[in-house]
C-alpha cells in the first residue's frame, strides 16, 4: 500500500490536473501477495484510454464452466497474462467482434465478478448476467423499480451508441474504470483525534463508487431532462476527460497522499 | 422558476447583478409595487452586492457556452473528444423497394426506399415510433415479408377497379407492423406512378390542435389551416402526376373562381395560398382525380381508428364533435364507408394502438377483431362507417423475416453481440417475432 502511494504521489506531484491512467490502479492482489504487477507502466499517450490489463483480484482455481467453452470463439484473448481464470472470464466477451484486439477483452474481463458468473457469449451485454451492468442497474434502481431503472440503462446505451457510433458497452467499462478511485478514507480515532486512514476497496466497491459520481454528475447537467440524456452524456464527458466524477476521484486520490502516513497504523 | 424565464431575455450578456437584471426583467407596470421581499432585498442588498456579482454573473455566462454545444464535450468546447470512440456514422447499404424487388425471392431482405419516394415521403412525417428506428439507422428501409408480397399483390388488382371494391383496414397486435406495411404500400405505389394521399397521422385531425370554425346554417365544422397544409402536402407529393391531369368545369372554390382546364396542381395552389378556400379545393381535387380513370388514386390513413370515434373538437353545447361533422374528416370517411369512389383506385388504412385512448370498439367490433356482448350498444352515428371494410391481419414476423431483420441490425451496428444463432433465437423467442419488440430486443436488450 505505501508503495502504490508513493507511485501514486510521484505520478501526481508532475501531472496535477490531468487524468490518472489507468496505471495509476495497483490491485489488491498486489497488496496481498507484496509483490508488484509486472503489466504496470506508465501510457504517454491519450491520458483517456486505460492501457493494460489487471490481474484479477484472486488466483484461486474457478473450474472451467461448460458453457463458455463450448460457444467460445478461437479469436478470444487466451493469451494474456493470468491463464485459466482470465481465460474463463474473457470468454463471455468471446465472439467478439473484428476489430476489438485482445487487449480490450482482458481489460474488460478483469473486473471483480467475471471470473465467478460464466456467461455464455450473447449474455455478454445483458442487463441480468452481466455483472458491471447489473451493479449499474442495480445502483440507479429505486423502491424495488428493476424494470425501470433497466430502461434507463438500455436507452443510455443506446442514446451513447446514436452519438458516436461505437460499442457503448466498452465506453462505459472505460468511463468507470476511468472514475473509480483505488482507496477509500477510513476515519478512526487515535486518542483524541480523528484520522483519515487510506484503505484499500474491493472492485466492487471501487465500481460502486463510480457509479455513484457520475449518477450526482449527471444530476446537476442543466438542459437534458431526461435521465438516459444525462446519463449518456456524463458517461461521453468521462471518456472525454471532463467530468464532476473525474474532480471527485482526484480530490480522493489527493487527501489519500496527504494522509499517507496514516497508512501504516495499525488500528 | 426565475433563472429560466432570465436565460431566454437578452439581459444574459450584461454584468449587472443578479438583482439589477431581475428588476430589469418585471415590466414596468408592476416595478412600482413594494412587496416584502423587495424591502427585505434592498435591506440586504447593500451588504451583499459586492461579492455577489462577480459570482453570479460569471455562472450566467459560463451557462451560456454549455447549452450550445454538446454536454459531454464540456463548456466552452473546446474539450477535445475521446478518438477512440466517436467514429463517423456510416449509412447501411441496402438495395431499393421498388415493384420489381417486392417478390417472393426477396422476402427477408430489409430494401431501402428508392431515391425518387424519399422527397415525397419526406413531405409527410413517418409514423411516430417507426421514425425513432429511421433516426436511428439510416437510410430508412423496411423488410419485405410474406405480407408485404401478398398485401401489395392485392393493391396492384384493385388498380383496375373502382375504389368502393377496395377498402381495406390493416389490423394486428401492437408492433406488429401495420404502419411498416402501410408505408411500403405507399413506396410501391408512388413508384408504380399512383396518385398517392398518405396520412401518416389522422390522430392530430381529431385532438383540437387545428383551428376549427362553424359553417353558416349547418351542423359541420371546417379546419382551414388542416385542409391547407394537406393540399400542399398532396402538391408536393405529387406534383408531377398532377400536371397531367385538368379539371373538366368551372367551379367555384371560395372566393377565387376556377376555370375549366386548369391543371390540378395549379388548383392546388389555390388552397396552398388561401386558407379559407382549402376546403372546397380539396373536395373539388377529390372529384376530379375520382372522375378520370387513366392515373389511379392511393388514399392511405395511419391511425384510422381515430376517424371512427368522438373527437376532442367540442360543438357549441358542449358535446364532443362525431368525425361526420368536421368537413375535412367526412370528406375522407365517404371515401373509406364507399360512399364516394374513384373510379380506378384503392383505400388503404392502417389502425393503431399507440394511443390507448384513441381506440374505436365501434371499429375493432365491425372488422371482427374484437368481441363485445351483444347487448352492449355501439355507437349508432358512426356505426354506418364503418360498413365494408375488409380487414386484413399483419402477423409478426417469421423466421426467415426476422432473421434477415437481424443480420440488418448487425450490419447497421445495433448491437454489438457476434451475431450468432442462440442470440438470434434468444432475442426471436422473447419477443415472440412482434417487429417492435424484436427491435426493443435488439436495440436495447430488454
């Protein structure tokens, strides 16, 4: 954790104000395990796309599903770094289209849930079993509403795919990726004083906490009334580098630096 | 409240306080009247004014950037936007509908409508939710089915006969592709060189948004500015079809006199330009393209069934107007009821169910698409309406139709699923082949 932080203010302290790559994010297994993750390197190029892939969180043995092998396509991303459990949670996303490179399978595959809910291929965008999806729908759902708040994921999606004519799927894996923070503040007292501890998330969290931004994000666009407009455009305006979520996260990220020293306190 | 009524005035540019413009904005009448607040502001204002105004008007003008541009390149815009994902929309390439491409051969290809019918269809708009798909993917096209060859087999008979012997009704579950149909029907007749009155919309003729005034000495009701905007919707569709045609007398439409012989688009022209005269020319137009047999007539109704109950037009009692009493409405239902005919020609009429209130029993009742107890009175005014019709059932889709729909998809990047067979199945299966489903299914996953 110190390390990730020293990473992290050695980043910042040069690049105040710009977007934080995604190489910015050491996972948690990094954490655990005390070693680094040798995929790791600094992206010169456009601050707006995340470079490579995480290694997933857990390296525990997920027997291979049925279902994902036998609709799987030959072009999925077999060969990237973590073998069997990257290699069962790409291949929901198997069958991908042309152009996609494999790149962007791994990245996507390696988020909290994949590895644990085989999803066979043409689940891969579904609102139900796919689990980025479902956490988004189940963040905007109110009062038990699931049908409601499943609209207003799919005509976002849909209204993001009518303005730039691009899988709306990957724009947002790429805008919450983008907006969520790697550490949360824990408060706790020490004596008499209240200290903010930097702690590590789950990805589940880190995601949640995305969500969460860009749904006050959009709450505060003047001119679009309706919430797929809104939502639609936060996500576009994440991608794009400009966002409440994006100022958010980095004012996260800067009170984390400055209480990095509390890191190491036991409580 | 105040905030919207200030950003339309062109006070927005100035760099008085917010205070200073909101006193600009109230007219001058009421600026004399002393309320609490203003006593409690002008208290207050000589505190606060100084720090207040750098702030608020700078949050006016950044305002004013955001709203022009798109939100998600930020205000000012000059954000750049993310390369990777903003690509340039790319039509779909489809073949053209025409005649000779509505064959059985071509059932299951999704067929552009040709160049020549996009201006005239474009006179009119589409019927609502089909337009939401054409905004979506472009060019617009439609699927051929099995309905379609065989719906447009029947219109190509009735070429030759008179229009009383054709009157038919398309009906079907929602979504199933009534208004399609009806659509490709319209293409494939102004093709083929009909004389073609498309309606996309009979609801808005029904709901009061056209003025409407009372004839001297009858019960009838005339919309002056309805009738005009049709006939010059009619003139632009048609106009070079209508050069052929002249009118066989004098007549007198209005204040203006017309003489025998003059074409019909010039007589068109008449109603475009005066209002008040749109009516008689439209009955007049009517009469004439009915009484020559060398060029057939096409009149096509979308949401019929809101000619075939009350409407929201109220006479001078206050009871709700029957379509038979504004001019316009009746002029059509004489057509559709056979009490008038062209004497080559065709009615074609699509219901619709957007509009749960717009649904007329009478009519379900009368087509056979609905059962009611025998005892339960239907309305007796527009009852005799509604005798003759055929009705003819759009059904949804087959396998093959809705598989050529969604290699469509695909290649219009709907979705963007490989497009495989379970996938297909899937989205075929949940939304049972009902076209608008299969869309939503596609389209948004749900």
């Amino acid at each position: 954790m110190l390390r990730s932080l020293t990473r992290l203010s050695g980043f910042s302290a040069s690049r105040i104000g710009f977007q934080q790559p995604a190489v910015a994010r050491i996972s948690i297994a990094s954490f655990h395990m005390g070693t680094r993750p040798n995929a790791v390197s600094v992206s010169t190029s456009t601050a707006t796309s995340p470079s490579t892939p995480l290694p997933p969180p857990m390296a525990a043995s997920i027997p291979k599903s049925d279902i994902s092998t036998t609709t799987a396509n030959a072009t999925t991303a077999q060969g990237t770094d973590a073998g069997p459990v990257t290699g069962a949670s790409s291949e929901q996303l198997g069958g991908e289209e042309e152009d996609k490179n494999t790149q962007d399978d791994a990245e996507s595959a390696a988020s909290g849930f994949a590895e644990f809910t085989p999803v066979s291929p043409e689940q891969a965008r579904s609102l139900t079993q796919n689990p980025i999806l479902s956490q988004l729908v189940n963040t905007i759902m109110k009062d038990g509403k699931k049908a409601r708040a499943q609209r207003f994921v799919a005509d976002a999606l849909l209204e993001i795919r009518s303005r730039t004519q691009s899988d709306p799927y990957h724009v947002i894996l790429d805008a919450l990726e983008l907006a969520s923070p790697i550490l949360k503040l824990t408060a706790i007292k020490k004596g008499s004083k209240v200290l903010q501890v930097p702690t590590p998330m789950t990805e589940r969290q880190r995601r949640r906490k995305a969500i969460v931004w860009i749904l006050e994000a959009s709450d505060k666009r003047k001119g679009e009334k309706q919430l797929k407009d809104r939502l639609a455009s936060e996500f576009l305006a994440v991608v794009n580098g400009n966002s409440g979520a994006l100022v958010k996260k980095n004012q996260l990220h800067k009170m984390a630096l400055a209480n990095r020293a509390n890191a190491s306190l036991k409580y | 409240m105040a905030h919207r009524f200030l950003a339309s005035t062109p006070l927005l540019r100035t760099s008085l306080s917010l205070t200073a413009r909101a006193r600009a904005a109230v007219p001058a009448q009421y600026a004399n009247y002393v309320t609490a607040s203003a006593v409690v502001m002008a208290g207050g204002k000589a505190k606060k004014a100084a720090p207040k105004i750098k702030a608020q008007s700078n949050s006016f003008r950044k305002k004013k950037g955001a709203d022009d541009d798109k939100g998600e390149s930020g205000s000012g815009g000059a954000t750049r936007l993310n390369e990777k994902y903003y690509k340039p929309s790319v039509p779909v390439k489809v073949e053209e509908f025409l005649p000779s491409t509505a064959t059985k051969e071509h059932v299951g290809q999704v067929l552009g409508f040709p160049s020549t019918v996009v201006p005239a269809l474009a006179q009119t708009a589409y019927p609502t939710l089909l337009s939401e798909q054409f905004e979506l993917i472009k060019p617009a096209a439609l699927v051929v089915r099995d309905s379609t060859v065989s719906f447009l087999e029947k219109v190509d008979k009735a070429m030759k006969t008179p229009s009383a012997q054709s009157r038919i009704v398309l009906t079907g579950e929602a979504g199933s592709g009534k208004s399609a149909l009806l659509l490709q029907t319209v293409s494939h007749c102004l093709s083929a060189g009909w004389i073609v009155i498309y309606v996309p919309k009979a609801t808005t003729w029904m709901n009061s948004s056209f003025a409407y005034n009372k004839v001297a000495n009858t019960t009838s009701f005339v919309q002056p500015l309805l009738a005009s905007n049709l006939v010059g919707q009619i003139q632009n569709v048609n106009k070079s079809i209508l050069d052929k045609i002249t009118t066989s007398e004098t007549a007198t439409v209005g204040r203006h006199e017309v003489e025998k012989g003059t074409k019909l688009s010039a007589l068109l022209e008449v109603g475009v330009k005066d209002q008040f005269a749109a009516q008689d020319v439209m009955e007049l137009f009517m009469k004439e393209i009915g009484a020559q047999k060398d060029i057939p007539t096409l009149v096509a109704v979308d949401e019929v069934n809101s000619l075939f109950r009350p409407t929201q037009y109220l006479s001078q009692d206050g009871k709700e107007l029957d379509p038979e009493h504004l001019k316009l409405s009746k002029l059509f239902l004489n057509y559709i009821s056979g009490k008038s005919t062209f004497k080559h020609g065709a009615i074609v009429a699509a219901t619709s169910d957007t509009l749960l209130a717009n649904k007329s029993e009478v009519l379900e009742v009368t087509l056979g698409v609905k059962e009611v107890s025998p005892y339960k009175r239907l309305s007796q005014t527009i009852l005799p309406w509604t005798q003759g019709l055929t009705s003819v059932e759009v059904p949804n889709y087959t396998r093959e139709e809705a598989k050529g729909v969604f290699d469509y998809y695909k290649k219009a990047n709907i979705f963007f699923d490989a497009a495989s067979e379970p996938l297909f199945l899937n989205k075929f299966i949940t939304s049972n082949g009902n076209p608008r489903k299969f869309f939503t299914a596609c389209a948004k996953g749900i």
